[in-house]
C-alpha cells in the first residue's frame, strides 16, 4: 500500500466514530444525502459522514478518489467505469439511482440551432465542420455523453471528429457558450431548466443513458477498513430516499434546496428511482463497458469484466439476487 491509502486506513480505523468522507454533485439527486445528515441518522449509527459538494462533477470526484480526498463518491455510471480502466483504483459499493440520466443538449439563446441533429449537419460556429461541445473535464459525463449523442445521430465518423472546451463547471458552460467558445454543452436537463426558462439558453435536444444514473465508488481503503458501515450508509440513505419521497410537500423541500420549481421537482419525481443499494447488474456493467468501447472512449478488447469494477465483499450482483 502507498502512503496514502496507509494514512486513509489509520484513520479509518482508529476513528472512535466511523468517518465518511462521501462527495457528490450539487442536485436534487442527493437531497436524502442532506436530510438523513440533518436528522443525524449517520451519526446515530456510529458515522461521522462529511459531504462535500463537487460543482465539477464525475471527473473531479474520480480525481478525488484517487488523491485519497474522498472516501467514497457518487458518480455517473458510466463517468467511473470510464476511470477505473484508465487507472483509477476506487471500486464500485452500489447502485445509487437506478433510473437513467436525461441530458439536456443546451445552446446560447443566440445560437443559429434549431435542434440537436443540426449539430452534426451544419457547420460549427467557428465555420469549421465538427461540432464544439463545452465539457466540465475530460472523461466527465458531459464529455462522454457529448460522443453517445453523436454517434447516435450522425454516426461513428462524425463522433470521432468531435471538439471539446473543457469549462470545469456548470458556470464555466455559461461564459463558454455566452463568448461563443462551443456549440452546445450537456447537462442534466432539470438543473439547467432554470437557465431555459430565464432564456439564457435553449435545449434543442435530449439524451438518456441506457443504465442507471449514478452509482457509488468507495476507495482500497474505505472497502478494506469500513466495509460493514459503508453498507449501513447506503441502507440509511436508501431508507430516507423512500421516507422523502412520501412528504406531500417533497417538491417544496428539494426545490428549495436546489433552487427548481416544485413544479418542475414534481415532475422529476414522477421519473427518478432512488435505489442505494449494493446491487449492481453485472450485464448492465458490460454493456456500459461495450458502449464506451464503441465510442473509442475505451480500447476494444482491453476491458474490465463486471467483477474486476465492483468492491468484492460489499457489492452484490442484481442479476443473480
């Protein structure tokens, strides 16, 4: 063991209170992270959990883990499974939700395009022929999607031929697509609609992930040494997701929060599926890992198998429970 995950394990160990360094994004999608906090369910069960907000998203959280700054992580599914092939020795805990992700293809309200195909059909606008798409960091969600969306509507050719500005943040797209520095930028549709609707921007399109959303990643040390308490954290959420969800004022609560419309939270509610669970598909797992693959995001023929991404003695396969 490197000294890192040495001094991870020390603490880990002789914390007379479990510390949990868990890290997500700042959405609606980690509401019954914050309340089960709020009323002390963690702590009630022996964890000191300290969450950190990453605006970055997937990539910085995956960077994170592997700095050892994070215990463990909710992630994009196909975001980590992405990073633990390049190297990454975080290991997935759980399904967080199980539904999938509905990214939003956004453009300036000034932008010439009318929908998403039109991407791929007109010229960018900088006059060349590939389009730009504004991403939070390489290998980020944002990024990997940007290459589905492509190669599902104009094919394998014009996804390879795809353009990047990496703009760190939700507020780096906003200056990004204002000065004309990309095209388009995908993000999920819900925590930009507030852009839509103030007419900052359009969404001319959209595209969903064909598996569960986002999934939890813990690392070497946290599975070693916290294994028991890490399964206890995700049935705490797992149990305060389904307590939330029953609130008649449950939109109320989340849009204040993340300041949506409980319209729109109701709405959103109607789709998602909170699962924080320890099972994970495996047949899910490969075709995340076939679809990458096919997108040139991982090298054909040099791929993980299911097993070699989950934590061994935590995660459980769902298509054999």
């Amino acid at each position: 063991l490197d000294q890192s995950i040495m001094a991870a394990s020390a603490r880990l160990c002789t914390s007379a209170r479990r510390v949990l360094r868990v890290g997500g994004v700042p959405e609606h999608f980690n509401t019954p992270w914050h309340t089960a906090a709020k009323a002390d369910l963690f702590a009630a069960q022996g964890i000191d959990l300290h969450w950190t907000d990453f605006p970055g998203g997937t990539g910085a959280m995956a960077a994170a883990l592997r700095q050892g700054e994070l215990d463990v992580a909710i992630l994009l599914t196909e975001g980590i499974v992405a990073d633990i092939h390049k190297g990454n020795p975080a290991r997935l805990i759980g399904t967080y939700v199980a539904s999938p992700l509905t990214w939003g293809i956004h453009v300036s309200a000034s932008s010439p395009l009318v929908d998403a195909d039109a991407l791929y059909s007109q010229p960018a606008g900088d006059g060349l022929a590939s389009p730009r798409f504004a991403v939070s960091r390489m290998t980020s969600g944002s990024h990997l999607m940007a290459f589905v969306d492509a190669r599902r509507r104009a094919g394998d050719a014009v996804a390879a031929s795809l353009r990047f500005e990496i703009v760190g943040n939700l507020e780096g797209a906003r200056t990004c697509l204002r000065d004309g520095g990309a095209d388009a930028f995908l993000w999920e549709k819900f925590t930009t609609k507030p852009l839509v609707d103030s007419g900052e921007w359009r969404r001319i399109g959209e595209c969903v992930t064909e598996w569960p959303c986002f999934s939890a990643a813990a690392t070497p040390a946290a599975i070693a040494h916290a294994a028991p308490e890490l399964r206890t954290m995700l049935s705490i959420v797992a149990s305060e997701a389904e307590r939330l969800r029953a609130l008649p004022d449950a939109a109320e609560v989340i849009g204040q929060m993340y300041s949506l419309q409980p319209v729109d939270v109701s709405e959103w509610l109607k789709t998602v599926e909170w699962a924080s669970s320890p099972a994970i598909s495996s047949s899910m797992l490969r075709h995340v890992v076939e679809t990458l693959a096919s997108v040139g995001v991982l090298q054909a023929g040099a791929t993980l198998s299911p097993e070699e991404l989950v934590a061994p003695g935590i995660a459980v396969d769902a298509d054999s429970s």
